[in-house]
C-alpha cells in the first residue's frame, strides 16, 4: 500500500510517500481501507515531535511508529479474532493508527458505523476535532449559558461553536473571520485582529492565541470557568502548558484543562450528531495523499477554516 511515512522528526521535509506491506489486523483490530483521512493538529505535533515533551510518548530520539494520521473513514477490508461489531465491506469512521496511508488498523472500539448521511470526508474530518468539542464543553454549557470560544474558525473552533449551539448556548466567536462564525450559528462575533474582547462569560474555550490568563480571567463570570483546550507556538519545551498551572485559591473561577478521549461512547455521539446534522464539520480543502506534506503546512500556518481532509 501507499503511506506517508517518516523516520525522523522534522517539518514537513521529512514525510516520505512509500510502499510499504499492506497492515494485518491483529486480535480485536479491523482493517480500514482508508477512503478519506482528518488531518488534525496532533499529526503537525507527532511529526515535529513539538512540544519536546510529546517524545515521551512518541519516541524520545526518533518516531517510534513512522505513520501519521489519526482520524479516517473507510471500508473495512478485514477484522481480526474476536471482532464481532464489524465486517468485511461496513463503511466505518473512527481513529486509526496512520491514517495517512490506502490501509489503516484499528482498535474494534475505535470505529462506529458511518452515517449514511455523511461523506466520507466530512466523517473523516470529525472524530478527534470533535470529541475534543464536546469534551470542552459536556457538563459546562446549558440553555442560555455565555460561551466565548477564542479560535472558532479552526479544527476545532468551528465545531465547538456548532456544540454550544447545539446545548442551547448563546456564543460568542473571537475569530479572524466573522462572516464564517456567523454561518456556524455564533451569537456574535469578536474580530480578535482589530477588536477588543470584551464581555463576560459562563465557560470561555481557549482553542488559540494563548492570550494571558489574567485577561480572559477579566472576561470570566465571578463562577465561571475556563477550559484550556490548546494553543499554538507555546515554546519547543511544554508547548505553553504552564500557562494552564492557574493559582487562584480564594477564586470561585474554575480552570479546567483536559486531554480528549476515543472511547465508543465519545464516537457515538460524534456519529449521531452527524447523522442529524446538527454539528458538522466544514472541510475546507481535500488534498491527495500525495500532497500530505503541503496540507500539513496549509494546516500549521492557523487559517484554515474547518478542517483539511487527504484522500487516497
Ligand atoms: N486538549 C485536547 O485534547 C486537544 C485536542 C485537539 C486539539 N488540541 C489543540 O487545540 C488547538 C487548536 O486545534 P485546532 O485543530 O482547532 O487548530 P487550528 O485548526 O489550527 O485552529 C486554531 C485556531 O486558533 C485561532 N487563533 C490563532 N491566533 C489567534 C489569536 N490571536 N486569538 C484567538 N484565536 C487565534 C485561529 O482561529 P480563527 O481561524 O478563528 O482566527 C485558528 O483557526 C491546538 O493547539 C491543538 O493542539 C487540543
């Protein structure tokens, strides 16, 4: 099969388009003909190895595993021992291992049935942007809560805004495009390059900008809480993480951070939401697995609108 591979961390100069054997799936992991794969802001950190701190997990001197890509949707061509919820030519979506490839395995409980509502590239474009949506904001926000979610014209953002929406919440887009907030069904929108944020609210997602805690503290209800979602350039290090070590003991205020988590429930209601079209990925542009490295670069310089998709 086709995949882009790497043996080493670096830009996007590193990523190679190879022949490698086609994957087998061991006991309980189905193999996926990748018909569309997500290419999510986790790919750029895994390939970089940036922060330094993701080596622990990933490879300390070099990438432990060579394949890229998360999140896909395709056909399954095969299942292994024990796989009872799939079969050979079920239209799946879900996380992989090396989405960027013709031939992904995954986990049984990693992939939900695609809805037939759905394209391919829109079930690809979802998994990991939102669940990290919904995760953000489970619990947080109701009917009428006041929602400010900085960054919500990427990956993430523009899914976070739809989910607000979606609880009944009133929100609010700090984004460099207004226009596109408006269409994801933002309350309003706060255009960050020329504006100041202003306002306060319940639940505030900082998905980008890394602004000072200090002042989206300013912008917070006495109770309210922030949600470190991510950020970009926060040093080679930690990546910004310190940002989130928040010391406030006399504060109502809630700082919350969190690490998105694949389980079946978390796809499930990725897909039921797909399948009502009530939160939808927008994907902005669709390049041929070839074109992995030039997707990843559209994708690191932050304007992209939604999400980007590699098709095979
Ligand atoms: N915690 C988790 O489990 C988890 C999961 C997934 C991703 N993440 C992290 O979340 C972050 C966002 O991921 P993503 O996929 O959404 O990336 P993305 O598609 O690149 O979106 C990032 C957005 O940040 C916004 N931004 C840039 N500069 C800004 C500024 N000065 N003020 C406000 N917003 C600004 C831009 O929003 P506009 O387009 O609206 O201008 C941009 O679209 C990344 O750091 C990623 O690593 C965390």
């Amino acid at each position: 099969m086709k995949a882009i591979v790497r043996y080493t961390y670096g830009d996007e100069s590193v990523l190679e388009f190879a022949d490698l054997p086609d994957p087998v799936a061991g006991p309980g992991e189905v193999l996926v003909r990748v018909r569309a794969a997500g290419v999510d802001r986790g790919a750029w950190h895994i390939m970089t190895g940036l922060p330094r701190l993701a080596r622990l997990a990933f490879g300390v001197r070099r990438p432990r595993d060579p394949g890229l890509g998360m999140d896909a949707a395709g056909v399954v061509e095969s299942v292994g021992e024990g796989v009872t919820r799939f079969s050979p030519g079920d239209e799946v979506f879900g996380v992989v291992r090396g989405s960027f490839a013709e031939l992904a395995v995954a986990a049984e409980r990693h992939l939900v049935p695609k809805p037939a509502n759905a394209g391919w590239e829109e079930a690809a474009a979802a998994p990991t942007s939102m669940i990290t949506a919904f995760d953000a904001l489970r619990g947080r926000a109701t009917t009428g809560t006041r929602v400010l979610v900085l960054g919500a014209g990427g990956g993430v953002g523009h899914l976070a805004v739809q989910v607000a929406r979606s609880l009944g919440a009133h929100v609010t887009a700090a984004t460099s495009d207004p226009a596109f907030a408006a269409s994801l069904g933002a309350t309003s929108a706060i255009d960050y390059r020329t504006e100041p944020l202003i306002g306060t609210y319940d639940v505030i997602l900082d998905v980008g900008g890394r602004r000072p805690v200090r002042e989206l503290r300013a912008l917070l209800s006495p109770t309210g809480t922030l949600v470190f979602v991510g950020g970009e350039g926060g040093g080679a290090i930690l990546g910004g993480m310190q940002r989130q070590l928040v010391v406030a003991p006399f504060s109502r205020q809630k700082f919350v951070t969190f690490v998105a988590r694949t389980t079946p429930a978390a796809l499930q209601e990725v897909a039921d939401h797909l399948a009502a079209a009530t939160v939808v990925p927008i994907v902005e542009r669709t390049y041929r697995l070839d074109e992995a490295a030039a997707a990843l670069r559209h994708m690191s310089a932050g304007t992209v609108r939604g999400k980007l998709v590699l098709v095979p």
